[in-house]
C-alpha cells in the first residue's frame, strides 16, 4: 500500500503533487486490514496505455473470508472536461471486479469503499485524459495473511466436521437416527448402508473419516446429514457459502454428491427426514416441504483416492432457519459390503463465493460442542446400554434409617441446547432402574425437573445405607 512522495507523484497543475496527499480512505484501508480485509495475493493493476487499465488475477478477503479474483481489465469512465478525479479499483467478496469513480474537483478526494470490498489501485483521472498511465496507479493493496483454519478465526458451521466424537459408539442402522455425534443416516430402503468411524483409512489432514458400507438393502441410495441450528446459522441469511467435503469411493459409487440443504418453517423443527423421495440414479433427491438445495447438486465423479469436492457460491435465503449439510451416493447399482463411501474428517462449511480452507478443530472443542447437543455418563467410548458396568455411573448413599425416597440432581456443567429427552439404564441389569448395590436390588427410576441446566432422577423404597447407581443419557439433538 502506497502513499506517494512529491517526487513520485504526478504534477498536476505546476506545483501541485495529487498523489502525495494521503486521504482518509487511506486510513480506511489501512485500519480494515486489521479486520482481516485486504488482498492475499496477486491482483495488481496495470496500466494499458487506454481507459482500461489491467488487474492481475489473484485472491481477496473480506472479514477474514477469502474469495478468488480473475484476471482482466476495468473500465474508468471518460475523464472530466475541467477537472481531475480519484478512482478506486476494486473486488467485492465475489472477487467481481469494478472501479469506483470519485467526484471531479479542483482538490479532489478518494470516492467512499463499497461495502464488502477491497481496494487494489487508486487512480489519478487528470481533466480530458485519454489514456491511464503508469504513473496514475498508485498501488493501494495491502497484503494480509489469513490465518490457519485450524486456529479458528474462520467459523466452520459443521458439527463434528472431524468425525472424531462418537458419544454412540455402536451405530444404529434405522433411517433418520444418529449413528455418531452431529450427523444422521438417511436410507433410501432398510439396511442400505451401515455406518463406521473409520482411523485406517482417512484423508491426509484427518484423523477420522465417515466409512459407508452398502447393506443388505443394496441397490438403493444412502447418505448422511448434518443439521445446522438456527442461532448458528443467521449469519448466512443473504450471504454466499461454499462447502469443502473431501471423499473416497468405490467405482459403483463415483456418483455421489453434496449439497448445502435450507430449511424455511419453524426453527429447529428438523427432527424429520428432508428427504420425500430418493428417485432414480442421476436426479437428485425430492426434499419435503419447507426444504431447498443451496445450488444444484451434481454428479462429483469421485474416484478411489482421496480428493476435496466443493460446491461453491450458493446464497442462503434471507429467510432460511435452518441449513443442513448432505453428503450421498447418488447410484442404485451398488453391492452389499464391498461398495464404500468414505467421508474424510474436514467437512468445512463458510461463508464467501470460494471454498474455505479444510478445517479440523481442536478434540476438545468439538467434544463440547457435541455434548451441548446429547451427553450421556457412560465412559468415552462405551456404547449407551443397560448392564454395560459402573464406570462412570451416577452414584449416592442414602445414609436415612427406614424406608424412604431419594431424589438425584444431575447438574449438567454447561447447558443443553434445550430440554433434552432424558434416558435410564441400569449397570447391572437388563432395566432402566437405579441399582441398590446394597441389596442387589433394583428400584424403579424417575424423570422430572428436566431443563437445559439438569434432570432430578428419583426412586423410593431406600433403606439405609443403600448404595445407589444408574447411567443417563441426554438427548437435545435436532
């Protein structure tokens, strides 16, 4: 970025030195690559000795959201009779080039910054010039470095992206249902796929990958959706977004897509399947009422190796409430067990017309986030069951002499995303009763007082000394 000296800048009239002036849209510039707005590199402008100065092809930011600048020229309007002007060249957060003419004056000043936008060049438009010269550009670019995805300026509105929380552990295999943490299966027949967390097998940049093994239900289309909630989503009302999913498949499963999904009725209310009707190979899926694609999905062609897929630069409706991402093979000739999808732990969703950078977050963030959403006691890596051991387990003595009841705050350390449905399993029985240690008894459990903050869990018949146990899950999923 550049502010000239007398020496360099242009003498206009005699004596006069434009571009050694410094503007406030100078300092406009300058303070908005604090703000991570500025050119990451490349997109210089050139004069051609016309009215159509060159800009080289190159990428932009705009809030720290990079977009990708092609190369060509840009037209300044036909100078003024009397007096000379400044004109900007810039790139909106599309990278669609323009140039902002400036007001002509005697003592002219810079034209305001678009919203949005990126200053490359300022130009000094002297009264009835024909051409714009090299000495009329004065180079405006500062260069900004966005920093990695992984450090975490830049929102992925994925959850569990990584794959790498799996509260679940053993997968279900019904339509519509959760077989890990953030993300649902969704079955165009019973048993077309099954699900795995997968560490063999995983892009480079990953530690886990979502592995899909066509089932018994062979012949019939599969995927997996990822639901955005509403408070994390109404920053993209009105706004470009762009998917990055990196994928692996086998050959019967080269046609397999992605696709940003929006959903326009009630908040939240997208606990049902989106999906009406899978339809034939090579047409995409009819959604259900209130449901849309960002864009158009289309056959990626994914091969056997490893590789990113994007779909770039849809716009979300203003009035969308809900986003979802979807990730399915889109083929109906498949074969049970050896026919796999593979979706590699970087799925990453932001904002801007180009696909953001992979990102993986930090175990712990991700593990929180997933546990505002569902939260069980059960050891990390131990399936929700009954009889599946104490570790873990919810516990109290009960010190009281005679019968009596007893009732068990579960304070959950931060808040659920709303009430969650709440669920018993007995240690060490096939039942959702406490265990009485104790007696090698069971007593019946007891839901209520359940919030975002707790559940009280309570049973009666104590006697004492009763050494009481129980496991719980927590269910606030979409």
């Amino acid at each position: 970025m550049k502010i000239l000296n007398q020496a360099a800048s242009i003498q206009d009239p005699a004596g006069v030195y434009p571009q050694s002036w410094p503007d406030s849209v100078d300092f406009d510039i300058i303070s908005a690559a604090d703000a991570l707005t500025g050119v990451v590199s490349g997109c210089a402008v050139t004069s051609n000795a016309n009215m159509n100065p060159s800009v080289a092809a190159g990428t932009i930011a705009v809030l720290g959201v990079s977009a990708a600048v092609t190369g060509g020229t840009v037209t300044v309007t036909a100078a003024d009779a009397t007096n000379p002007r400044f004109d900007l060249v810039v790139s909106n957060n599309a990278g669609t080039l323009s140039v902002i003419a400036g007001t002509p004056a005697a003592v002219p000043i810079y034209p305001t910054i678009p919203a949005n936008s990126v200053v490359l060049a300022c130009i000094y438009v002297a009264h009835a010039a024909s051409q714009i010269t090299t000495a009329a550009i004065v180079d405006k670019r500062i260069i900004i470095i966005i920093p990695a995805a992984a450090g975490g300026l830049v929102k992925n509105y994925v959850n569990n992206g990584s794959f790498a929380v799996n509260q679940v552990v053993t997968p279900t295999t019904t339509d519509n249902s959760y077989p890990i943490d953030g993300w649902r299966l969704l079955l165009g027949a019973a048993n077309a796929a099954t699900f795995v967390q997968d560490t063999a097998d995983v892009p480079t940049g990953a530690g886990f990958a979502a592995k899909l093994i066509v089932g018994a239900g062979n012949n019939n289309k599969f995927g997996l959706l990822c639901p955005i909630e509403n408070l994390d989503m109404l920053d993209t009302r009105g706004q470009a977004i762009s998917l990055r999913v990196p994928l692996k498949a086998t050959a019967n499963l080269s046609n397999s897509r992605i696709a940003v999904l929006q959903f326009t009725g009630t908040a939240d209310a997208i606990s049902a399947d989106p999906v009406s009707a899978w339809n034939a190979t090579g047409t995409n899926p009819t959604l259900n009422a209130n449901w849309s694609f960002v864009g158009t999905p289309v056959n990626l062609g994914v091969t056997t190796a490893w590789a990113d897929y994007t779909a770039i630069n849809g716009t979300v409706s203003g009035s969308a409430t809900n986003l979802a991402i979807l990730v399915w093979n889109d083929a109906t000739t498949t074969t049970q067990t050896t026919d796999i999808l593979r979706i590699g732990g970087y799925v990453t969703l932001g904002l801007g017309a180009t696909a953001p950078a992979a990102q993986v977050a930090k175990f712990d963030d991700e593990w929180r986030k997933c546990r505002y959403y569902y939260r069980s006691t059960f050891p990390r890596g131990v399936a929700p069951a009954t009889n599946a051991g104490v570790t873990g387990a919810l516990e109290m003595y009960w010190g009281a002499a005679g019968s009596s009841a007893m009732l068990y705050n579960w304070l959950f350390p931060d808040k659920m995303r709303t009430t969650p449905t709440v669920n018993t399993f007995n240690p060490s029985a096939a039942n959702t009763s406490w265990r009485d240690v104790t007696a090698s008894s069971d007593l019946a459990a007891t839901i209520t007082n359940a919030s975002e903050c707790g559940v009280s869990i309570s049973s009666a018949n104590l006697g004492s000394g009763d050494h009481m146990i129980i496991h719980a899950t927590a269910d606030a999923r979409l």
